[in-house]
C-alpha cells in the first residue's frame, strides 16, 4: 500500500522512477537519471537530495510550493542563489518567460548537472561560483559525515569522558 505522501509523489511527477529515487539506498556515485517536466528532461541524481528538490520547487503547487509568487510579480532579472540543480532557475524561466534568470553554484559536481538541465535555455546563465560577502577563495566539496565510535560520545554532559579521573 503506498502512502498518501508518496501518492502525491506519483500523482505529482507521473514518474514511478523519480519516486523511487528518493530512497537513500539508490545513491550510487556518478549516476545520474532523467525526469520529463514541461516537455524537457531533468536530470538529478538518484538516492541523493535532488528529487526532494524537483518536488519541492517544481512539482507542489498553490500555497505550498516552496516559491509562492503573486501573479503580478514580473521581474527582468532573477538571481538563483544556491542554485544546486538548477530547478529553481527552471522554475523562474518557466513562470517569468521575458526574465533573465543568472544561476549561481560554487560545487563542481551541481553545477555540472545545472548545465545538463538548462541546455537550450539561452535566458538563463549559470555562473561557476560563490556570492558572498567577501572577495575571497573557498573549496566546496561533499560533506562528510563524520562516524561516531564509543570512544568519542560523551556519557554525561559537562564531565569528562574518564569520569574526573587523571
């Protein structure tokens, strides 16, 4: 029996991929998968935060979509901040079709996808870096979690792992 939030999914995406894809389990490093929106593919990649961010951006709708924008909003320009895969720079083309949507993304790696996904789109341009408040240089990469061994967690809070003793 499927659950009504992965209905919606159903429902939503008209794709049994994309809604298995969600699944953690599925993240296999360099694989990539397509879903068909507005007559184009998008490409994400499977296991990984991607389809949460298709569904979200592109697929709920009204009130709870994650951009409610009034009707009577029409701007010329759109920056996309973050734009990770770049279905928020989709979004904005789609929904304000005279704007000019630029798309920032420092990883390498989402920024290769955000290239994949706005081929033919001339109004949007992506841009392979950083907006802050500095001039400076960072690295990005993925983000390792670290592992947790009996040796590193605390058992009380406020004293020391050997129990005060020296």
């Amino acid at each position: 029996m499927l659950s009504r939030h992965t209905l919606k999914w159903l429902l939503r995406s008209r794709s049994l991929q994309l809604v298995r894809d969600r699944d953690p389990s599925r993240y296999v490093p360099g694989a990539v998968s397509s879903f068909r929106w507005r007559r184009r593919p998008l490409h994400y990649r499977p296991g990984s935060s991607d389809p949460e961010v298709i569904y979200k951006i592109l697929l709920r709708r009204g009130t709870k979509a994650e951009y409610h924008i009034p009707e009577r909003f029409n701007p010329s320009c759109v920056w996309d901040i973050g734009a990770n895969i770049g279905a928020a720079s989709l979004y904005f083309s789609d929904r304000f079709p005279q704007a000019e949507i630029h798309c920032f993304e420092p990883i390498p790696e989402n920024y290769a996808m955000i290239v994949r996904n706005i081929q033919g789109i001339d109004r949007i341009r992506p841009h392979e870096f950083a907006l802050g408040r500095r001039k400076e240089r960072s690295r990005f990469g993925p983000r390792i979690r670290p592992s947790i061994s009996a040796d590193s967690r605390s058992t009380t809070p406020g004293r020391p792992r050997n129990g005060g003793k020296r």
